[in-house]
C-alpha cells in the first residue's frame, strides 16, 4: 500500500460533487466529511507494481479538471489493483448514514462488452470486511456510482475506509469528484441518490427468455393422467378433479439467518419462520468453523437448532460450510500450527469428523465441503492441494447421505466476466475426482453486484459446467442494488434462466428480510416485511405461473390428463354423487400415472 505522491496543485476536485447530479447542500440531514482531506494526495494506491499503474490525468469537458487513473492487467485477487482512501477521521454513531459518490469512467477495457469493471466497498480498516459495496460497469462515457449505508453500530474514528477494486479486467479506468459525507441519523435512504442499473437482455420481448420458458415447459413439466374406475373396472366419467401442487421438485431456497430471528419468540420470528416455509421448500443452515462460529459453545447451540428447526419443517438442508481454508475464517487457534503440517492436518480432520458425527441425525441433504478455495487456499499451501479431496473422504465416510459439494464465488457474477475463474474452478473439481473426492455437486454463488450479467450469458456459463456432468446449485444468489425495479426485473430473467437449464437443481437465496441480511438493499423484503418488486417476481414465479393449480373432469373413460411442474400434488375428487376424496401423489420427471378405485 502506498501513497500517490502528487503535489498539491494536481489534487482532483473531490469535495464539491458538481457532475454527479446533485448539489451537496441538498442532500437531508447534515452532512459531515468522513474522511478529511479526501484528495489525490490522501487516494491510497495499492498493485502489483508488475501490472498495475496509477497516474494522475487531466480531464476535459468536466466540472472536474483532473482524474486518478488505474491501468490495469487482471489480477487474481481483484484488490491487488485497488484505490484506498484514507481510515475515517471522526466518529460514526449506530443508525447514522453514509453516503459516497463519485465520477468514473473506462477508457479502455478487454471485456466482451468493452466496459470496465470495478467494485467499490465501504469496509473495516482492520479486518476488512465490507458493510456495503456496489459494482459498476462504466463505459466510456463519465457515469455517476453512489453507496449509501446505514451503520449498524458506533464506530471509533480509523475504523472505515472507502476502496474500489480495479482488477476484475484488463482496463484503463478514471476516477474523480469524491463525494463521502456522514448524513446522521433518520435518514430515508430512499431520498438519496442511487444507481439506476439495466442489463442485455431486459426488453420485454426478449428472445432469450422466449427460447428458455420454451426449455421450462419441456424439462420442468409433465403429463398427470389419473384414471378413476369402480372396484370392478368401470370407469368413472364425470368427476371433478383439482390437482393443486403442495411443494416443488426443484429446491427454491433460503439461507436462514444465525438464530436471533428464527428462533425468538417475537412478532418477526414468526413472520420470518411463516415466510420461510411460505416461500421456500430448502434452506442452508450455519455451520462456520470460526471463533464466532462452531468453536462458540452457545453459537453452536444456536446452529444445531436451526438445523433441527428446519429439518421437522420439512425443508431440504443444506450445512455450509465444513472447511473455509484460510487463516483468515478458521479460528485462531489454528494458524499457529502451520508450523506443524501434521497437527494441522489433525485438527482439521478431526474437526470434520466431530461435525459430520454430530449433525449426522439431521440427514443434511448436501454440505458444502470447501468454500472459496480458489482464493482460500493458506492449508492446502501447507498441506498440498491433495487435502482437499480427503476432507470430502472423511465426511463421506462418517455420513454417506448428503451430496458434497464444492462451492466457489465468482462465477456467474460479475457481468460474467469470469473464464478464469470458471476454468479454474472447473480444473479444481476435475483434480478432486481424479483424487477420488466424492464431489457430486457444483455450488456457485451468485452474489450479484450491479454490473449484472445477461440472462443469455448465464445460460452460456451453465453450458460450460454441464461439461463436468454433476448438478449445478447457484447456493447464495442475491441480487444488491437501490434500484427496486432493475431488482425485481433481474431477479425475475436471473430465475427464469437457471431454472431452464437442465443441469440445475437449485436456487437459494441468501436471505430475504432487510434485517436478517448480510446484505439489507438486497433483502426481498423491507425491514417492515413490505414486499419489494424483487419478492413479487419471485412468488409471481415460485408461487404463481411455476405452481401448477389444475382443474377438470373426467372423461368417458375416467381419465383426467393435465400437464403441471414436477413436484408433489395434492389431488381432490368430488364424485359424480357428491363424495369429496382427497389423495397426495408425488409427480416426477418423465410423467406420472395412476389408477385409484372408489365404490360408487
């Protein structure tokens, strides 16, 4: 980390904001610098000197005269090309909120697209962990990127820092006009500025999503043909059937949230337990190995109880995560015994082992094994490449019910500009096979920024991870942005795509309700539980147009035909005499057929 040494007289104009569409003096409540001198000097510059360069640039046509410059290879990780603004120089209370903006435009980039790609964040200066971020594609032209951010607990002055990460690309990108003010407390987020966002493939009449609901109906649906007839064999002509679906086949998930909502008694509790099997029939339960985590007697009290909470409610599970390999997620007891390969390795089977023993009696339907390991790898530097596949043989061995799955990030996000990460991930997967790995599942987060990838690039992603021939779960979708409507539109294409390809078996998202998100402006739900146009796409889908309702009579034969989403269905017949029978029947892939008898 270094600073752009610059004098004086090139700092950019960073505090007046004038091209980003609003006049500093209008924005509500009070707004305060956040971090000082917020200039080119201050701008922290942090690349691999080898590929990265920063510059100051001039800048014409502008209210602004000067820009910081990235130049930029791409970089595995994306932050070893990033701008860093000085630590916060004053407090920031609970409940106050923060706003940056800033100018940013790409003036030369190896994308598909030909835009840029960056990710910008407010984080913890120590552990550097974001509290909101936003991702931009900017193209030529100068375009305007805003965070806002209500901070969930006081915060001492050092404690925050602003940063845009510029190694997603190869590219030339320009930033100007910072803006980065504390408004205070009470403020209606929805008074601010935010990024209004599209993406390829949103038009109404689009032909990607034409071609993939023509793939719904093919892969996802099948006839139902009950056959009603006497004890004898006479047919039953006349009677009125409903076949009404109670619970998809494909998983729709969520991930519930540590226990301080689920499991209160408390007026959201329970709405958040009533959505959670309203709208769901999966859910990802906690299991982290940290500090904070597993290694926390109470906290491991906690994660055993919504385990079990979700398994009596019916849902498919799934236990995330085994096995985060880097000093920075496992507890800190373990990175001392990187000095000793063989204790380490000792503590992490046995860890394995302990997990898989205890949560043994849940029958997880699937445990993501490792998590991130592309960019996590500090135990296997140690341990070889090689210890991956045995932790998948340890859990194996001890439960051999749940899928294992191995579960990486950037895949599908992004704009989709990830090939090397695609390629790398799938080489990984190919390696633990050949290892004799038991990995039967590919898990893909799709934490989506707002550089939103094309529906139809989606699609394109998938075909490429079909090749390893397992199925596909997109195991953390959510979707962060102010923008409502792009929300729910993408939300909706996002669902429509993974859904049409037949090598996926489920969506989960991660989270729902505004106040049990990792993420609030991605949530489904607004912290009072009004529904944003993001929750309406997916119960118009999940619970509407993909939920099939039937309705019919017999036919001279006794034969009701519909054809309806594979899942489990429960039927009711009224018979020609006024006798009301209802029965469940599971309606599975490749058609169901039954014959059932009533005396007349």
């Amino acid at each position: 980390m270094r600073h752009l040494a610059f004098s004086a007289a090139l700092a950019v104009a960073l505090s007046a904001g004038a091209a980003l569409g609003f006049d500093l003096s209008t924005l509500p409540g009070k707004p305060a610098p956040v971090f000082g001198d917020f200039s080119a000097e201050t701008i922290k510059t942090s690349g691999n000197t080898d590929k990265t360069a920063f510059a100051i640039v001039d800048v014409a046509g502008q209210p602004f005269t000067r820009a910081v410059q990235v130049t930029t290879e791409r970089t595995e990780p994306s932050w070893a090309a990033q701008l860093v603004s000085v630590n916060s120089t004053v407090p920031v209370l609970k409940g106050d909120t923060l706003f940056v903006a800033f100018m940013v435009r790409c003036t030369a980039a190896e994308t598909e697209s030909g835009c840029g790609d960056i990710q910008t964040f407010l984080q913890d200066s120590r552990t550097y962990e974001s509290f909101t971020s936003a991702n931009a594609a900017p193209g030529r032209e100068w375009k305007p990127v805003y965070l806002r951010f209500r901070v969930p607990w006081d915060t001492q002055p050092g404690r925050f820092q602003f940063v845009i990460h510029c190694g997603r690309a190869k590219q030339a990108v320009e930033v100007a006009d910072l803006v980065a003010v504390n408004l205070g407390p009470g403020i209606d987020a929805a008074a601010l500025p935010y990024n209004r966002i599209t993406y390829e493939g949103r038009e109404p009449d689009a032909a990607w999503r034409k071609r993939a609901l023509t793939r719904i109906e093919s892969i996802r649906k099948g006839e139902v043909s009950l056959r009603l007839e006497t004890p004898d064999g006479k047919p039953i002509p006349g009677a009125k059937v409903r076949a009404r679906m109670t619970r998809h086949l494909y998983q729709f998930g969520t991930f519930l949230d540590d226990g301080d909502t689920l499991l209160r008694e408390s007026a959201d509790g329970l709405k958040y337990r009533q959505t959670v099997t309203e709208l769901f029939n999966r859910a990802t339960c906690p299991l982290y190995w940290a500090d904070w985590g597993w290694e926390n007697p109470e906290r491991r009290m906690v994660f055993i109880a919504i385990a079990q909470w979700a398994k009596s409610n019916g849902l498919h599970t799934r236990g995330h995560c085994l096995v985060w390999p880097s000093w920075r997620w496992l507890p800190k007891a373990v990175e001392p015994l990187k000095g000793t390969p063989a204790a380490l390795k000792a503590t992490i089977d046995n860890h394995l082992a302990e997990v898989a023993t205890l949560m043994r009696p849940i029958r997880f339907d699937t445990y993501d094994v490792v998590n991130e390991p592309r960019v996590n790898h500090d135990v296997q530097d140690l341990l070889g490449q090689q210890e991956m596949a045995n932790w998948f043989k340890i859990v194996r061995k001890i439960d051999p019910h749940p899928k294992l799955c191995l579960n990486e990030y950037s895949i599908i996000a992004g704009g989709g500009n990830t090939d090397a990460e695609i390629e790398t991930y799938m080489k990984q997967v190919r390696t633990l096979i050949d290892l004799g790995a038991p990995v039967e599942v590919l898990g893909v987060q799709c934490h989506i920024g707002e550089n939103l990838t094309p529906p139809e690039k989606i699609v394109a992603i998938l075909d490429r991870l079909a090749d390893l021939r397992l199925p596909i779960h997109a195991t953390e979708f959510d979707i962060a942005t102010d923008d409502w409507d792009a929300q729910g539109d993408y939300l909706r294409d996002f669902l429509i795509a993974f859904f049409s390809h037949p090598s996926t078996e489920s969506i989960t998202q991660w989270g729902f309700w505004e106040k049990a998100h990792w993420i609030p402006r991605a949530a489904l739900f607004t912290k009072d539980w009004t529904p944003k146009p993001a929750a309406k796409a997916y119960t118009g889908l999940v619970n509407g147009e993909w939920k099939t309702d039937a309705t019919g009579e017999t036919n001279a034969q006794g034969s009701f035909r519909t054809r309806g989403f594979y899942g489990d269905y429960e039927v009711t017949v009224t018979l020609p005499g006024g006798r009301t029978v209802t029965r469940m029947i599971a309606h599975k892939q490749n058609g169901t057929t039954a014959t059932w008898q009533f005396e007349p």
